[in-house]
DNA sequence: TTAGACTGTTGACATTTGTCAACATTTTAT
DNA sequence: ATAAAATGTTGACAAATGTCAACAGTCTAA
C-alpha cells in the first residue's frame, strides 16, 4: 500500500504529527483510483465530486474556449491535489478538463468526507489551511509573474522554480500554461538566457 | 464603533452564527488603524506584520520591477483582507507594496492572533477555510481569463464581474492589474463590446 | 489661487507574440 | 510492422500590444 504516502505527506504540513489512529480515520475516508495516460478525470459540464491526491503521475487542468483552444491552468505532479474547486464546493459544472498526462495512482475524498474530517479532526482542518496558504502564495507569485514579465523571463522563472516538471510535460502544454504558444516557447527557449 | 460590520461579514462565511461571547473574543485580537489616500500600509523590503480587514476604503497591492514598473497585484474594497500572505506567514520581506487609494478604516490582526483564534474557536478556522476557498476560486477564474483572454475580453470581464470598482480606482490602475498598459486600455474601452 | 501632480486620450511607430503552413522525429495503437 | 497521433522546429507574415510624446482636464496641497 502506498497510503503511507499520504501520512508522511499530511505530517510534513502539521504542526504535531498525525498519530497513527488518526491517519486511520483519515485513510477511511479515501478511495483509490488509478488512470491510464490521457484518461479524463473530470469533463466539462461534470461536477466534481472528488479531489485527487495524486501519489503517482502527472495531470493537468485546463479550459477550452469558444474557438475550441485549450489554455492549461493547471499541472499537477505528486503530492499535489487535483479538482475543480468551484464546482466541488458549490455543486457547480465544472468549466474545466482534468487530464493524466501520465498513468496516475490517486486517492479520492469527496466533500462531505473532507468536510466530516474538518469537523471530527483538528489536525486534518490545520493541514487543510496550511495547504490554502501555499497555494495562495504559489497563486500570487504565478500572477505577479504573467501580468509583469515577457514570454521569455515567464518560462526562465518557470523552469527555476519547478524544473521537474520540464521533463514530464509536453512543450506545448507547458507553453499553454504559461500563456503563450508552442512556437513562441520553442523560439524563446533556443535563446540564450 | 464600526465593529459590527465585521461580525456581519463572519456570520456570512460561517455555517452557524458567531456568538456574541465568540465574537467579543475575535474583536479583542484586532486593532484598528486609519490610512489617508496614498499612505503605504506596507513597503517592499518589510515583513507584513498584519493583516486588514477593510471596513472602509480601497486599496492596492503591486509589484515595482528592475525597470521601476508598477504591476498591480491585488485590488480591494470593503469587506476584503488586504496583505501579504507570504510575508505574514513566512516572516520573509515582501516583495510587495501595500497602500490606500482612498481614505481607509482597518482592523488589523497579527499573524500569532490569527494562529490563537484558530486553535481556540472552529468557527474562526472554518470561516478562514471559507475565505480561501473562495479566494481560491476567484484567483482561478483570474488565471484562466488572463491566460485565455485578449485585452478587451479581460477588461469586459472585469468590468462585469466587478463593476463598484471602476468607479472606484483610477484607469491606470486597473490596466495595470489587468497585465495591460493605461493607452491600452484606454482603446480597448473606446471599442463597442 | 496657483503650480504641480494625477488622470485620461490620441497618434506614430516599435516590439512582441500569434497564426498558418510545412516539415522531421518520436511515440502510440492496432 | 505500420499508420496515425503527438511532439517539436522553423519561416513568412499578421495582429495585438507596448512605447514615447504631446496634450487637456481635474484634483490637490501650499
């Protein structure tokens, strides 16, 4: 079993370890799922009724527009979450895709579960805060980046900060992430830094 | 005393109403603070000792690039936080500045208080939860328009989804956190939608 | 009240980025 | 094994947006 990833994982976040009882409840509220390379996750128009913890793979959230173009939003590695968060808390259809780029190994937790383990376990609550609280941080450093810097600096600081990630996705996606098309990032790529 | 107005705001987040007693130990770990139009609540360099919470007013977060450009980050109004997260929970400098853009009303809450409140009261840990998710989406949709969308979309966009405030921050401003130039959109308003 | 800052618009031109097409390689599915 | 799909690069050109300068109206502080 590879649930002991999530353990190690949930302690990295808490202040005082998760005890061992704990992670039970916890595990208890989980289900697994694996998907095969490009499988969907979640389609438009679904609601989301489960968020992935992703122990293996990689997988990507992203929109398609009225002209039928793809903008990535997204990418997930492991020990990242995966879902549409809107359409999970609210019950909404989702207007995104969520996609494995790789086979994926996930654990599942609907909302009522996350909300029960809010309620039943402080720890759980805490690491759920701590977790919205790097995102938000990740969030803003992402937007500080893509409304003040050009197409070249935005990639550069890209595969600074995460540069796993220029080996498991596709160019073109990493491109859509960033805003921009595959041929620029192929162009801006080929220059010197 | 305008406290009230933040009880409002809390029993709007929260799945039970904030008691009285609850409430009265909320407002004793909050001071409040008055800004003039142009005053700086926090400079690149400091670490963001405090949160606001925004009674009355407006402010503006932005970013000052090596060429001395001004990206705006964050724009708010009442009943917003305004701050810098990675600087209050990380006690880093931030890279941020935070100033008024009309006269303001603040309360403010240091980052030890909020942390006491959490442990102390569900309700406070569970409105923040409630805040960050709704945060979190907002931030989704801003990410998914920026990347997606040309200048006038973002703009339409905007102006729909927060009307109040193009009345109440200047064009330039709003360009800026629209990741566009104030000529730009200047011309991008004058086009019909 | 007055000079200076702040705000907003417009024109000419430069730069960045997108679009479309062609092509080569690699990976994938049958 | 083979055809199709996915990935990545390049060129020519188009479109979107930025830059810089000039200008005018409004607000603000001494």
């Amino acid at each position: 079993m590879l649930m002991h990833q999530l353990h190690s994982y949930l302690n990295a976040y808490a202040s005082n370890p998760v005890t061992d009882e704990d992670f039970e409840i916890i595990k208890s509220h989980f289900t697994n799922k694996t998907l095969r390379k490009r499988q969907y996750f979640l389609e438009e128009g679904e609601i989301c009724k489960h968020f992935a913890y992703i122990i293996k793979g990689a997988m990507r959230k992203y929109h398609v527009d009225d002209q039928g173009k793809e903008h990535v939003v997204d990418l997930y590695i492991e020990n990242w979450w995966a879902g549409d968060l809107e359409s999970f808390v609210m019950l909404k259809p989702s207007i995104y895709y969520v996609d494995a780029c790789e086979d994926c190994e996930l654990m599942l937790i609907t909302n009522e579960s996350k909300i029960k383990l809010c309620s039943q376990l402080p720890s759980f609550n805490q690491f759920l805060l701590k977790l919205d609280e790097r995102n938000h941080i990740a969030t803003q450093r992402r937007i500080t980046s893509t409304i003040s810097s050009s197409a070249k600096v935005r990639y550069d600081d890209f595969a600074s900060c995460y540069p796993e990630f220029l080996q498991r996705f596709p160019q073109h996606i990493i491109a859509s992430y960033l805003g921009i098309t595959k041929e620029t990032l192929s162009r801006v790529r080929s220059q010197v830094s």
